[in-house]
C-alpha cells in the first residue's frame, strides 16, 4: 500500500512539475486562450523580443492549437527579431507597431517547416534593419518563391510608415554598393519563373513610404496575381507620375474597388476606358485628394460609362476657370448616378478670385465665352 501510494505522489509529482514549467512560461502569460485552442497574444516589448523563441514555444504546446494571433508593439529603443516570411504554427495575424526589426534575411535559405498561414500582417512606424553581407549573399544566390512571395495566404497586408536602416561598416562605400544591389535584385527578380498567386489577399497598402523604389509597381505586378485585390492603399508615398499598372487596372486587379492616392504629389492621370464587352457596373472609387492636379483628363466625362470610376480631387490645384467645365459636369453626374458618393463631387473652388470658396458644381459655365472667363 505504502509503495502505491510512492508511485501515486511521484506520478503527480511530476505531472505538476510540467504543468508548473509550462504555466511558468514568460510567453503563456501574456496569451489569451479560449475553448478552440486559439492564442491572442500581446506583448509591451522593452528590450527585445524573438520570434523564434515565441515560435519554438508554440511548436511545444501539447493537443490540437487553434488560431494564433501575435501583436508586438514596442517602446522605443525595443526591437524585435523576426526573420521573414514570418511562418509559425497555425500563426493568423501578425500586428508589430514602433520597433527596430533585426535579422529580416536571417532564414531565407533555410527551408520551412511550416505551411503559410498568416492572414493578416501590419507593420506600423517600424524600421527594417538589412546588413551588406547578408543582402550581397541573397543576390548572389539563386532566388526561391519564399524569399520572393512571402506567404501567399495573406488576406490583408499592411506597411504602414516602414523605413529602412542599411546596417553597413563602411557607411560611405557599402551605403552606395547597398543601392546597387537592390538595382541588381530587382533585375534578378524580373528572371525568376515562378508566379506568386494571392488568391485571398483583399487589401494591400503601402502608406508612408519615404524610400519606394522607382519600380515599385514593376516589381508588384510583373510576377504576381492578385484576382481578388479590392483595396489598395497608397497614402503619403511621394508618388509623382501615375502608375500604367494604374490606368489599365481591370489587367492587372480585376476586383479592385477602391484606389486610395490621398497626398501625394501626382500632377495628371488617367485611365483606360473599357470596352462594351469589359462591362461591370460596381464603381471603382479612387481618392486623388491633396495632390497636386491641376487638370483632370478630355475625356473624363466617359469615367461614368461601361465600368464607372468615382474620382475624389478635392484639395486639389484645379483653376475653376472654362477649361474645368468637363469635371463640373462629371461631379453633377456622379451626384445623380450615385447619391452615396454624394460628398466626393463637393470640390471647392480656389481660384479665380470670382469663384473662391465656391463649390465647382453649382458654377453656371453657359457664361464662359471664346477667351474662357466665367
């Protein structure tokens, strides 16, 4: 009986001392788990935090792991070390805001073990750490479809004021070698034979981005498929000459709904307009505001034919002289056509002095004559 009840206490002994280690864990602490299995974690970074470290953690967990979610937001002066593509065990989402991001490259010849998960990735106000060496050893090397799609599951992707910290010995040589060799990646990277497709991605921005590079959108389209793409987001980029993969959108997302250009610096654009047979009747709406237009296109008033296009161009340089008689006629359309976009059509004229602070759809242009005076 005695040596019953010795197993007895050792068996659960040991069975607390696991339960002990593993409630113990740091990352434990700070996840929230329900009746799926599914991990909410959030993490107040002050010094570091590993990603790796947080994967291991997760590989470790005992019976089925629902979804897991992980935000990491940063103090300043934190940083966090997170190798793209960011695969992880049944990892969903993935939200890190304010921090230094170290070792981006560190995995990228190393084959995952795990499938792509991740649905939702944003990164807001963080700075993206790439060091010469590793970045010389990827151009050098033969580009894989991880390196180069990331995680195709994706459904919404956000970069939101990322920068970049070129991590070099030699800040002058190795700073202009480092730009050459992303001219060199992105010549490699028009080489490669693969096609990445995201299937489920509904929602792509780019926002306030000081350091896009000038083939931006090359390097977005030409080898990649977006079927299902309805929002893309380019806010305070710096853009100055519209995109082509812009003006043709229907060629390049087929689904795209929504067009946000809000403050950049794009003086003209344009679009193609479809033919009879390229008919859809759900509007592309596109914000153009705070740039700086100062004419819109001839042939803008055949935006509301086959396939419409709602543009917003408020706060925009446009002189509400004769030569805007086309966009005042295009606004009073979209206001009838489609009374939900009602406050987009209420652009406010600026200049010349007899129409200041006049909204441009109640100007009477019956009166312009041959010298174009209102």
């Amino acid at each position: 009986m005695r040596r019953k009840l010795s197993v007895l206490f050792c068996i659960f002994s040991v069975i607390q001392l696991c339960r002990s280690s593993f409630m113990d864990n740091p990352y434990h602490r700070y996840c929230r788990t329900n009746i799926h299995g599914d991990q909410d974690c959030f993490f107040a970074v002050a010094y570091w935090f590993n990603f790796v470290d947080f994967r291991q953690w997760l590989d470790k967990l005992p019976g089925p792991l629902g979804d897991v979610s992980l935000h990491v937001h940063c103090i300043p002066g934190a940083y966090i070390h997170l190798p793209f593509p960011y695969r992880a065990r049944n990892l969903k989402k993935l939200k890190v805001k304010n921090c230094l991001i170290r070792n981006f490259m560190s995995e990228w010849k190393s084959p995952s073990i795990y499938p792509d998960s991740l649905e939702v990735q944003e990164m807001d106000k963080c700075e993206l750490e790439i060091d010469f060496p590793t970045m010389q050893d990827v151009i050098s090397s033969t580009l894989n479809k991880q390196t180069i799609c990331g995680q195709e599951t994706l459904v919404k992707l956000a970069m939101r004021n990322i920068t970049y910290k070129p991590v070099v010995k030699d800040s002058n040589a190795q700073l202009e070698s480092m730009f050459d060799l992303f001219d060199t990646f992105q010549e490699k990277m028009k080489s490669v034979n693969y096609l990445c497709n995201y299937n489920h991605l509904e929602y792509l921005e780019r926002s306030g981005d000081d350091s896009r590079s000038k083939t931006y959108m090359e390097d977005l389209t030409d080898k990649s498929h977006y079927p299902r793409l309805k929002t893309i987001k380019m806010a305070s980029d710096h853009i100055v000459n519209f995109p082509a993969q812009f003006k043709n959108w229907r060629e390049y997302f087929p689904a795209l709904r929504s067009l946000d250009l809000f403050n950049n610096s794009l003086q003209n654009f344009s679009f193609e307009i479809p033919h009879k047979n390229n008919v859809n009747y759900v509007p592309l709406v596109v914000n153009m505001r705070r740039n700086e237009i100062q004419a819109v296109p001839s042939d803008i008033e055949k935006y509301l034919s086959w396939s419409p296009i709602i543009l917003d161009v408020r706060e925009n340089p446009i002189e509400c002289d004769c030569k805007a008689e086309k966009l005042g006629y295009y606004l009073r359309s979209v206001r009838r056509r489609f009374p939900l976009y009602k406050e987009l059509t209420e652009f406010v004229c600026k200049s010349p002095s007899q129409v200041k602070d006049v909204k441009l759809i109640y100007i009477n242009y019956e009166k312009c004559s041959q010298d174009q005076q209102i």
